[in-house]
C-alpha cells in the first residue's frame, strides 16, 4: 500500500458500503485518517489488490493503537489492540480474496503486537494484553462468519441508537417522546463549543473516555485533525463549563455533547438528522447529574434548528450505565455492530478452517 492510494480506497469503500451498509457513507477524510495515523506505515502495515483497470478489489491495514497508560481507577481491564481493517469488492467475493488478506492481517498484526511497548513490563506493572481486532457491521455478514472461522470471538457489541425529534419529522414516523427538563447541577453553565475551550475539551474528552473498552488518549495533534473534519458541528455542540472564567476560577469543561452532521446521509435516511459524536462528563463531575440536563439541552438545540432526529452510537457493555439512560431519554436501537478479538498470544498459526469467506 502506497499514500497515493487513498483515493482508490475511498471508492472500493463506496462501493462495498451500497451492499453493505446503505444507509452510511464512509467519507474520503475517514480513509485520509488512515494513513495520519502515527504508527501505520503503509508499504510496511497494509496491502492492496489493484484490479486491471487500475481500480482497487481490495485492502487490508493493520494499525497497532497507542498504548494506554496504568490508570488503576479503570472499569475496564487495559489491552494493547492490534486494529484490522479491509474490505473486498463486492463483485469479487466469494473467491478466497478476503480469506488469503485477512491470513496475512493476522501475520502481520501478530507482529505488531508482540513489538516491545514503550511502557515495558516491570514488576510494578506486568503489561498489558494485546489483542488483534476487527470489526463487522452485523453479526451474520460474511465478515463475522470469516472472523469466527479464523478463531476470533465478540468482544464488544456497539449499539447504534435513534431518537425522533418533534419539529420536522417524516409523516409515517411515531410522534416523537417529549424532551424532559432537568436542572443543572450548580456551577455548571452551557455554551456551545467554541474554538478557545478547544484544548479544554480534548483534556476532558480523554478523562470521560479514559476507562473505556479499547480507548487511548488523543494527542493535540490528532485532536486538530478530527476538528477539520467536514462534518464536525460546532455551532450545536455543547460544553458544560464549571469555574467563573476569571483567572482564579478559570472556565473547565465538565461535559460535552460534540455533533456531526453529513448531509450526504440525509438522502439514504430519508430525513434530516444529526449524530452526537461523543458524549462525555469528566470523572470530577460523575454521580451530580450533569449527563441527562446536557443531553436534553443538546436535543433541544437539535430540534430547534429542524432536525428531524439525532442518532449516536454506545458500547452495550458501557459500565456506566450509559445505554439505560439513552434509552431513558427516548432513544431506541436502530443497528448494531461487533468488534470481534484474537489474544496475539493465541493467533500463533491461526488461519481460517472451512471454505473461504471474504469480509465487508
């Protein structure tokens, strides 16, 4: 795999999404962010099959993320994750192609997580296990049958949940839950995001996330590049800010709902809506029910600007309670995804048994 081949892997993804997720469109920033990842070498991670008109039939990466720090205080056990990622196009399925790649994606990201971490193993701190990922849109695509068969086993389901706003919502739709009202904890103030609270809210994104399943800490530098994203919403995106704003008391962010917005996915939903991106309240701020008057706010600033719903995606297995209290505020699982995991201690070998099968 060459850089210059983003292009040729942003319409293979095109034109696997259309029979594989319709109503989703992967973006060409979502292939750029591939290639800006710091620890993915192209002509060294990833492999592509290029057909004879020059148009790509195939691509597989491997991405070993970042390695998390010891947080003791974590819900989660840590793990050092190996991403496999590819996709084959539809018209050549079924002959082997993603079978032959995802062999070699094994290999290769068996490698990747045996190398040495920068936090090496001590006494205090044994290491953390590593695991080779890969993920399946749903639980019966050739995708997860290929990831079974090559011994990988779900390891988390993420839920993709919808909720109807009331304003401009499609006729044939169910009369949209009304948005309850809840009081702010005291201290606390709303306002959207704005470009000066921008390094504030990436330190209490990595706080919120810090105990997630498979989460590492975003730099500055990546948190720059996510901003340029096309689709990110500033201007309905919220931030529960705490302290004056004086220098004694300076602004922190306690809370954020941050919002994407793709109107090319307007015409496969059949109706205006919006994601909440990420979702978050920082540890100091847990337990004082600053989550359910944020997201109520946020809905409410939604459908005061005509959206006709919002959607965003949880893990199922969040301890927190996160997914009880979507559902608390109206709503509803619309699809659901599995990432699928391999120890690399186990993947010594691994290859897939059966006949061939070739991922989405």
């Amino acid at each position: 795999m060459r850089k210059t081949d983003a292009a040729l892997i942003h319409r293979l993804h095109l034109a696997a999404g259309r029979v594989d997720h319709p109503h989703e469109r992967h973006e060409r920033a979502t292939v750029a962010s591939l290639f800006a990842e710091s620890n993915f070498v192209p002509r060294r991670d990833g492999v592509i099959a290029i057909g004879p008109g020059g148009t790509a039939l195939a691509y597989g990466a491997c991405v070993r993320e970042d390695d998390p720090a010891p947080d003791p205080f974590r819900a989660i056990p840590a793990h050092i994750e190996v991403r496999l990622e590819g996709t084959v196009h539809p018209r050549i399925r079924g002959r082997g192609v993603g079978r032959a790649l995802f062999v070699w994606q094994q290999h290769r990201g068996r490698e990747l997580g045996a190398r040495p971490a920068p936090t090496a193993r001590t006494p205090d701190h044994p290491g953390f296990p590593q695991l080779l990922t890969a993920f399946a849109h749903t639980p019966g695509s050739p995708a997860a049958r290929l990831y079974r068969a090559a011994g990988h086993t779900p390891v988390r389901t993420w839920l993709r949940l919808r909720r109807p706003l009331g304003t401009t919502a499609p006729a044939s739709a169910a009369p949209a839950p009304s948005i309850p009202v809840r009081t702010l904890p005291s201290g606390i103030q709303l306002r959207p995001f704005a470009l000066r609270y921008s390094e504030r809210t990436r330190i209490a994104f990595n706080d919120a996330f810090r105990d997630h399943w498979g989460f590492t800490p975003i730099s500055r530098r990546d948190w720059r590049r996510q901003g340029r994203d096309h689709t990110f919403a500033p201007g309905i995106s919220l931030l529960a800010l705490s302290g004056r704003g004086t220098l004694r008391d300076p602004h922190q962010v306690a809370g954020f709902v941050l919002a994407a917005v793709n109107r090319k996915e307007w015409v496969l939903h059949g109706e205006r809506f919006s994601v909440f991106d990420a979702i978050g309240v920082t540890r100091a701020w847990r337990g004082t029910g600053l989550a359910t008057p944020l997201i109520a706010a946020a809905l409410r600033a939604h459908e005061a600007r005509g959206f006709s719903s919002v959607e965003l995606d949880v893990d199922a297995d969040n301890p927190s309670g996160a997914l009880a209290m979507y559902e608390r505020l109206g709503f509803a699982e619309r699809d659901r995804s599995v990432s699928y995991g391999l120890s690399v201690e186990r993947c010594e070998g691994t290859a897939p048994s059966g006949p061939p099968r070739t991922p989405s």
